[in-house]
C-alpha cells in the first residue's frame, strides 16, 4: 500500500470541486460529469484502502504525519482503524450515488451545487480520519459550510429557517467542543512539562488518558462539550429538533448525506474521542444517556406515527433508529458497542435509500403528503417493491442489514438492564407500526384523486434512479447475511475502546476534587 | 537628538514625507488620481520596507521614549497593511461621490504616524500625542462626506466623544505622573513593581488614575459601555473609512493598550484582571446582541466590531491571568480581525459606488448571483468573520481561546461566553449569506465593474485571511517575538 491513500482519499472530492470552479457556467452537464467522476476517483481509493486494511493489525493504518503547527504540537495526522475505515467507505458509496441522485433534480446553479457537495466529502472523510484533535475539529466544521448552503439554496420553501436552525444547533455544539479540545490538549502540555508535542495527537491523548486520566474536572467539563456537539449531531432527544426541519427542506441528495453520513459524524465522535479520552465521565455521566437515548427511541417512533408528511416521518425514524446507536454506545458491552457500529452503517445505507425514494415520489408529484396518496402500488409497481424491500429492512426484518444491528444492541442492553432491553424492544414494535402503516397508506387502495389528476407524470422509477438504489439494496442484503463482514472489521476498534473503558470508574459526582 | 536617534525613527520621518508628498504631486496633478495614488502606495511601500529594516537592530532613542522592538515592528506593518488597503479601496466610493482622493490619502498616512507612534512610545506623553496624532486624522476622515448631514452627525459625536475620553485619559495621565514622579514607561514600571511586590501600597490617587486612564482606553477601543459613539460614527461614515475607522484606531488603541497597561503597569495586572473580564464579557456579549437585530449591513459589522473589541479583550484577560499566550493571541486576532473586517468592508463599498445606494440588507440581495466572485469573497470573510476554520478569524479565535483555558478559573468561563456568542454570532453573519445566495433581488439590480486596485486588495485580504488560518505557523512565531518584547 503506498503512502498518502488517506490524503488522497480526502483531497480529490477537493480537486475536482476546484476543476469545477473553472468549468463554463452554460455547461451544467459538464460540472454533472466532472463531480460523479471525482466522486466515483474517491470511491475507489477508498475501495483500494478497504482492500488494503488488515483487520488483525492493531492501532491505525496508513498513518501520515506532517507537523503543522508545531508551536502547538498541532499536526496533520491521518489514519484508519477499523471504524474509519468502514465509515469512509460509506461515505463515499453514499456521495456518489447522492451526486448521480442530483443529476435530474438539481438544475439550478448546477456548478455551485457540485462544489458544495464535493467540499462536504472532502469534510466528512476528513472527520472520520483525522488523528489529530484540531484537525478534527477543523474537518467537523467543514462539513457544516456546504450543507449551509446545500439546504439554504436548493432546498425547499421554507430552507432559510432550517439552514440557520442547522448551523446555530451545530455550531453551539461544536464551539463547546474546540474549548474543551482545547483545555484537553493544554492539560496533556501542562502533565508533560509544559511540551506541546503531542498534544492534540489523539493516540498520545489516548495511551495518556488510559494510564495517568485527565483530571476528573477536566474529564466531567470536556466530556459534557463533547457530549453536547456530539448529541446535536446524532441528534439525541431533546436536541434533535432541527433534523426534522433540516430534513424536509433539503434536497433530496442532502438529505441522504444528512441522515447517511452526518448523524453518524456524532456516533463517531463517541466511539472515537469521548470514551477513550475521557472514560470516567464517560461511565459518570452514561445512566444519563442511557436514559435519554430510550426516549429518544420511543418518542422518535411515536411522533413519526403521527406525521403527515413522508420526509418528516422518515426524519423521526432517524432519531429512533439513532437512539439504538447512542444506547449501544454508553451501555459498554461488546454486542452493545458492535451493535452501534453495524447501526450507523445500516441506516446510512436504509435511510439513505428511503429518502432516494420519498425524492423519487416528489418529483413526480411535487407533495409528500402521505394523506393524498394511496394506491401507488398500481401505477409504479417497481417503485412499489423497492420501497417495501426497504421499508422492511428499516422495520428490522431478519435477513436483512437493519436487523443485525439492532438484535446486538438489545442483547448487549439486556446483559446491561432487561428493562433497558425491554422498552428498546418495544419500540421495535412501534418501528413497525408507523413503517408499516404508512406504506399501506401510500401503496395500497384505490388510487387517490390526487394521483389521478398527476396522471401520466406519475411514471414508474427511472433507470438513473434505479441505478442508485441498487447498490444500496445489494449491500443491505449482504450485510443483512453476512455482518460479519463488518464486525470483523471494527474488532480492533471495538476491542480497543472497551478496554480503555475497563479500567475506568465513574467520578463521584458529589466529591469530585 | 543623534544621528543614530533620527536613524531609528526614520520609518515615521519616511511616512510624514510620503503624506507630505501625495499633497504636492496632488498640487501639481491637480484632479488625476492616478499620480497620487501611485505615490502613496509607493510610499508606503518604502515606509514598509524600512520598517522592517529598522525593525532588525531593536533599540532606544530620544532618551527612551521611543523603542524599536518586535512589536513595534510588528504593529507597524500591520498599521501600514490598513492604511495601503484603505487607499486601494476608497477610490471606488470616492470618486463617484465627488470626494478628492489625494486628500484621502495624506490624512490617512498622518493617522498612520500616529499609530506608528503609538506602538513605539515608552513614555506616557508621547503615547498621549500619539494618541491624538492618530485620531484627530480619524475625525476628518468621519465627517469626509460633508455635504451629508449622517456623514457630519457621526463625526460630531465621535470628536465630542474622543476629545472627551482623550481627556479623560490625560487626566488619569497626569495623577500616574505625578504619583510616580516619571513619565517613562519603564520608570513607572519599576515604581508601580514596588507596590505589586509588597513594597508600598497603591495610593487612592494612583488608583483613580489608572481609573481614568482605563476608561479613556474604554472609550477608544469601543468597549462596552464606552461604545455608543461607534455605531453613528461607523454608520455615517463614507465606507471605506468605515472600514479604516474599524480596524486601523481600534489596533492603535489596543496598542496603547500593550504599551501602556502591559509595559507599564504590567506588575499590576492581578488588580485589573477582574475588570478585564467584566469588559470583554459585556463587550462581547452587548455587540452580539444588538448586532443580532441589526437591518443594515455597515451598523451590523459596526456592532460587530464591538463584539471583536471583547474577543480582543479576552487575549488580554488571559494575558492579565499570567498567560503570556493571551498576548500572542491578542497580536494574532488583531491581524486576522484586520485583514477579514476590511475585505467585508471593502465589498460593501463596492457594492455601493453607485451613489445612493445603501447599505441594508437588501442590497445584499442576489449578489450571488448577479457578482459571484464578489459572494463568495463576501462569504469567506464573514465566515472568517464567525471564526468557521480554515480561516483566520478562526484561528485567531482559538487562539485567545487557548490562551483563557490556560489561564483557566474564571476565564474558562470566560472562554465559554465567547463561544456561545460566537455561535449568536454565525446568525446574524450567515444572514447576509442567505441574502446573497438565498434570496431574489426585491428590484433588479446592475452588476457593477470594479477597480484593479479594489480587486488587489480584495485578493490581498482574501488570500491572507484564508493563510492566516491554514499555514499560521509564520504569523504565529512573529507575534510571539512580538509579546516577548513587552516582557512578561
């Protein structure tokens, strides 16, 4: 494996945005082209880094390092763990079918819509490998420019007050974090003799919190900013209220990147920074969590029963099915933690399919009212069928990718607390309910008179549109059959941050000094 | 006087004979602005580069009330950035508006040898004459637009408002004078060193002049609640003076700031911390807020300003809290804080060369669309700005930042509040963003063609402020020579 893979899996989304900058702007098709291309480039190095990973080698792989700020101790520093790795691959399937998704949609402003795109890949990638924690911080608030722009230009007619919902959320969240990034690498400085070397290096940050701990302060301040950007960006009750808003006024590929990759920027962020750094606040602070990711689940699925609109109850299935990540995440159990992980991959891949699909139905109809439709299943059978296959997957249909993840994270609660286990599982029932119900609604009956009058637009899927989602289905069957593709992948991540969280104990709250 | 002496402030000579200069070729050229633009920027070319040429052998003259060190050299440059790229961005406006421009010019290089001034005085009464010599220029460039009746309102207020904290300062001057019997900064130094360690107590009288002098500073720096004058004086304004008036006397005061309150009464910081903290508190967060409400573009980044003045003072609480950092972080988002205000000020200037055109909001509106290179650099400073990376205002915004948490106790919350309101901040920032990208124009609007000059200096704050936050190690080592040279 030559050096540099992980650069150049970050830096080419950035030089095809920078080819299209100096493309003519009456050629739209030209910047269509260019971004797929780039996109695709991306896709197969992040394939060739995925050949290329050994699953048994321990630690990162495919480190680089260049000092940056050395005044600081600040460096360029990429790798890959398992995690990573899985999570870039993602990404870039997801970027590339979300750019061939735009192809028809998006005819406005074609150029600039590209180059945003490409700078949030170069963003997203760039999070899930950074090493270095202000480089972290730095790709994280990259991402948040372009889908500023993404939901405020192209979106839908109320985008200006999502857009900004979007970015004040985040940013509230995210500011925390550099302060607490801060203080982290000033403590690791002030423990080493006032050497910033190192400081923000984030396996140094990490061998120091395993063996000599942040100061419990420290740990309880900083766990709680990370906390904070982390859960807005899941979204975690009770700071998801901008993801239904962001979600319905974004543009169909948007909100594929929205649900596939950034809600799972924050999962990461957990797995990656918050445990192993600050594992005692981590345990502190976990009940809390638990707490708030079973509502979270509950809620999610009870409020996307109720919606009226299909993107909206698609956007509450997110927070429900996100829940399943957070609690398998703080209830520190191996199935638990493996559960979380396959989870993030598998809603990426399903929810992303179903909002391809609800952009599907609106741009036939421009409505996505699920009250005005029914008896779809007639006029667009394919449609029909490719929508049911992941509706049941969402559901957790055995067989299938959303199942796996899931059943871990209900085993690992239930080793945990079998009430825990056992209001998780009930929402599993509601899950399928309000999928269930709704698709029903849409598919089957008569068809509506809304549909009658749209008569002869309302064609079936087109093969471009086909073309995206059967990627999408594939891997959902694969994974769904074989999961242990994936797991076998993370192991060392997984192995890694449950040993550091071995050793910690929770803080007492009330005698901390 | 020595000849070594008139060698160490040639810098200053050179930029009184260049302002001096631009008025005669402007005698001889009467009405062409190509001739006195030419020799100003030319001018202050050489003023930069003898600047950094005295800047390499650090030393004293007349006796000690003039010292070249790294911030001197520092703070120059910087005061010779502004005013070079004030002057390529003023003729735009100016000349459709029937405003001369080599009279411009020359008063802006007089205010430039002020701010020189001030960042090499040691001694508390060339400060205060520096001081002057720096903003008296200012008022003349306020009330510029004299046939416009906000233009003169602004500059009314603001004259009235400076003479008076001007007084307010010298007043404050005279009890430290007379209580330490020297007006050298490094003799009040050493007198106020004794009462820090323990040797003499801080008399009531020297604590009323310190009083006064913080609050003349206050007033000069656009802390809240010394601040009211910046948002008339900022709105009436011709543009690009605007855009000087935010940046080049706010740097000189936070110069004096150095000079004065670290060099001199450094020893005392302990006592001033607290109040320090209290003003970058209110300052930032009071900015913020009104900002937040704010329907024009220029009032906006008016208040905006005041809400920069508080990050400012956040590197100087720190500084203040025994972090020497906090003074590096000052310099460094003094410098980015320089380069992103103006690049926005300057877009809003060229947006205006059509006279009557105003600054609101919706002038803004489709901007993206009708000038995209304009929207975009627009949006790169006002991402700056907020402090999103990679920019400058982000770096130097985790700068002062960095240097709060190390300092931490209090200023960790500090830090917190600056956070919180930088996050307030991105809303009213993103507002125009939305207006340039997001929004119809309410009424067709012209593309309008731009200067070479005012796309140089475009160019030029658009690329430093995007260095500045990518490769900042440069910058970084300067200003920390820079704060070495204060002492710690």
């Amino acid at each position: 494996m030559p050096g540099g893979i992980l650069t150049l899996i970050t830096f080419v989304p950035l030089v095809g945005a920078i080819v299209i900058a100096f493309l003519p702007r009456e050629r739209p098709d030209l910047a269509r082209f260019t971004a797929l291309a780039a996109a695709l480039l991306t896709w197969v190095f992040s394939l060739y880094m995925l050949i290329g990973f050994l699953p048994t080698h321990p630690g990162f792989q495919f480190v680089e390092v260049a000092d940056w700020i050395p005044a600081f101790g600040i460096q360029y520093k990429l790798g890959a763990d398992g995690l990573s790795v899985v999570l870039v691959v993602l990404t870039t399937t997801l970027t590339w079918i979300s750019i061939l998704a735009s192809f028809g949609p998006i005819r406005e402003r074609v150029k600039e819509y590209m180059i945003s795109f490409l700078i949030l890949e170069v963003g997203m990638v760039g999070v899930f490998l950074a090493l270095d924690l202000f480089l972290f911080y730095i790709f994280w608030e990259v991402v948040l420019v372009p889908m500023y722009l993404i939901i405020g230009i192209w979106g839908g007619p109320n985008r200006i007050y999502a857009t900004i919902k979007f970015v004040l959320y985040t940013l509230v969240g995210s500011l925390l974090m550099l302060v607490a990034i801060l203080a982290t690498g000033f403590a690791f400085q002030d423990a080493h003799g006032g050497q910033w070397a190192g400081a923000f290096d984030f396996e140094q940050l990490r061998a120091f919190a395993g063996t000599t701990g942040f100061a419990n302060g420290l740990q309880l301040g900083a766990f709680l900013a990370f906390f904070l950007a982390f859960a807005i960006k899941i979204p975690m009750f009770p700071f998801h209220t901008w993801l239904p808003d962001a979600h319905v006024e974004a543009p169909t590929a948007g909100s594929v990147i929205l649900a596939g990759i950034l809600l799972k920027l924050g999962g990461y962020g957990f797995i990656r920074f918050a445990l192993p750094l600050f594992p005692d606040a981590a345990k502190t602070y976990a009940p809390v969590i638990i707490v708030l990711s079973l509502i979270a689940l509950i809620y999610g699925a009870i409020v996307a029963l109720v919606q009226p609109d299909l993107k909206k109850l698609v956007a509450y299935s997110s927070v429900s099915h996100m829940g399943f990540v957070t609690l398998g995440i703080f209830i520190f159990q191996q199935q638990g933690l493996y559960g979380a992980i396959l989870q993030m991959v598998n809603h990426g891949l399903i929810t992303g399919a179903l909002f391809l699909l609800v952009g599907v139905i609106y741009e036939r109809t421009h409505d996505r009212t699920i009250a005005k439709m029914s008896g779809l299943s007639g006029r667009t059978p394919v449609y029909a069928a490719t929508f049911g296959f992941f509706m049941l997957a969402s559901v957790g249909l055995p067989g299938l990718s959303g199942f796996v993840g899931e059943f871990l994270v209900l085993v690992g609660s239930f080793a945990y607390a079998p009430a825990v286990a056992g209001l998780a599982t009930l929402t599993m029932i509601f899950t399928a309910g309000y999928l269930l119900w709704m698709y029903q609604r849409l598919f089957f009956g008569e068809v509506s008179a809304f549909l009658h009058e749209i008569g002869s637009h309302l064609t079936d899927m087109r093969p471009v549109e086909t073309l995206t989602l059967v990627p999408l289905a594939t891997l959902v069957v694969v994974f769904g059959l074989f999961p242990g593709l994936v797991l076998h992948l993370v192991e060392g991540t997984v192995t890694s941050v449950l040993n550091g969280l071995g050793r910690a104990t929770a803080i007492n709250l009330l005698f901390w000094q | 006087m020595s000849g070594q002496d008139l060698l160490t402030i040639s810098p200053l000579i050179a930029a009184i004979l260049v302002a001096v200069a631009v008025l005669i070729v402007d005698l001889v050229a009467p009405g062409r602005r190509e001739p006195a633009l030419a020799t100003a920027l030319l001018g202050l070319g050489i003023v930069a580069i003898l600047t950094a040429v005295a800047g390499r052998t650090p030393g004293q003259a007349f006796g000690g009330s003039y010292t070249v060190d790294a911030l001197t050299t520092f703070l120059d440059l910087l005061f010779i950035s502004i005013v070079a790229l004030t002057i390529a961005f003023a003729p735009d406006y100016l000349e459709p508006r029937d405003l001369p421009i080599a009279e411009f010019a020359a008063v802006l290089i007089f205010a430039l040898t002020g701010a020189m001034l001030i960042a090499a005085s040691t001694d508390l009464l060339v400060l205060f004459l520096a001081l002057e010599l720096m903003v008296l220029p200012g008022y003349l460039l306020a009330a510029y637009a004299k046939r416009d009746s906000l233009s003169t309102e602004g500059a009314i207020k603001y004259f009235l408002l400076g003479s008076f904290s001007s007084a307010i300062f010298l007043f404050g001057l005279a009890y430290v004078w007379g209580l330490t019997g020297s007006t050298r900064v490094a003799d009040v130094a050493a007198e106020l060193g004794k009462i820090a360690s323990g040797g003499a107590a801080l008399s009531p009288g020297l604590a009323l002049g310190l009083a006064f002098m913080t609050t003349g500073v206050a007033f000069k720096i656009a802390a809240v609640p010394f601040h009211y004058w910046t948002p008339d004086a900022y709105q009436g304004s011709p543009t690009p003076v605007t855009g000087y008036l935010s940046v080049g006397p706010k740097v000189g005061a936070f110069a004096l700031i150095l000079r004065l309150f670290v060099g001199a009464l450094g020893s005392l910081r302990g006592d001033w911390l607290d109040v320090v903290i209290v003003l970058a508190a209110l300052t930032m967060t009071l900015g913020n807020l009104v900002a937040l409400t704010q329907n024009n573009v220029k009032r906006m980044l008016a208040y905006s300003s005041i809400a920069h003045t508080g990050y400012m003072l956040v590197g100087l609480a720190a500084y203040a809290g025994g972090r020497q950092e906090g003074l590096q972080g000052l310099l460094y988002y003094g410098a980015a804080y320089t380069f992103m205000n103006l690049g926005a000020f300057a877009v809003v200037a060229a947006l205006q060369r059509r006279p009557g055109v105003t600054s609101s909001l919706d002038t803004f509106a489709g901007l993206g669309r009708r000038e995209p290179l304009l929207g975009i650099l627009m949006t790169l400073f006002l991402l700056s700005l907020t402090g999103i990376p990679p920019t400058a205002g982000f770096f130097g915004k985790a700068y002062v930042i960095l240097a709060a948490v190390q300092a931490g106790g209090p200023l960790t919350i500090l830090a917190v509040i600056a956070m919180l309101n930088a996050a307030a901040a991105a809303f009213y920032y993103l507002r125009v963003v939305v207006y340039m990208f997001m929004r119809e124009p309410a009424t067709e609007a012209e593309s309008q063609r731009h200067g070479n000059l005012v796309w140089a200096g475009l160019w030029t704050t658009s690329v430093l402020t995007i260095l500045l936050g990518l490769i900042p190690a440069p910058l970084l080592s300067v200003v920390s020579d820079a704060a070495r040279a204060l002492g710690s």
